[in-house]
C-alpha cells in the first residue's frame, strides 16, 4: 500500500495544480465561441475571439489585411 501511495501523490499534485491552471490577465475575457469555419459560413464580423495558430501569410490590402493561418486548438490557459 506505501508503494501505491508514493506513486499516487505526484499524480494527485500534478491534477490539484492543473486544476489552479488560468489563462494571464491579458487573454482573461468574455470570447465568442465561434471557429474559424463558423465565421466564413455566415460572414459574421464584430466577434471577440480567441484563436491560435501559426500564421503562414499575409496579404496586407489597403484597406484591410488577410492572414492565412494553420489554427491549433487552445488549452484552458489560452495557449496552443
């Protein structure tokens, strides 16, 4: 029992830390649930969203700019 024990407190530390786990002040706010594919459906704009990614163009326009990005998925502390 001692062995299982030893072996169960770092997992149980590492899930009670996990669950303190906050995205940083900057990225903390109210964000709309939409994904990429959701806005290009209904051309929806005015959105606050929160997507990550790498961006892998860029097509700066005059009056606007068009970002090509391969998204990934954020975790709860707003990071890929």
């Amino acid at each position: 029992m001692n062995r299982l024990s030893s072996r169960a407190l770092p997992v149980f530390a590492a899930l009670l830390l996990a669950g303190c786990v906050t995205a940083p002040k900057p990225l903390q706010g109210t964000y709309a649930p939409l994904q990429p594919a959701d806005v290009a459906r209904s051309g929806a704009t005015g959105d606050m969203v929160r997507w990550g990614g790498r961006i892998v163009r860029v097509d700066p326009l005059a009056s606007q700019s068009c970002f090509e990005i391969v998204g990934v998925r954020l975790g709860p502390d707003g990071r890929p």
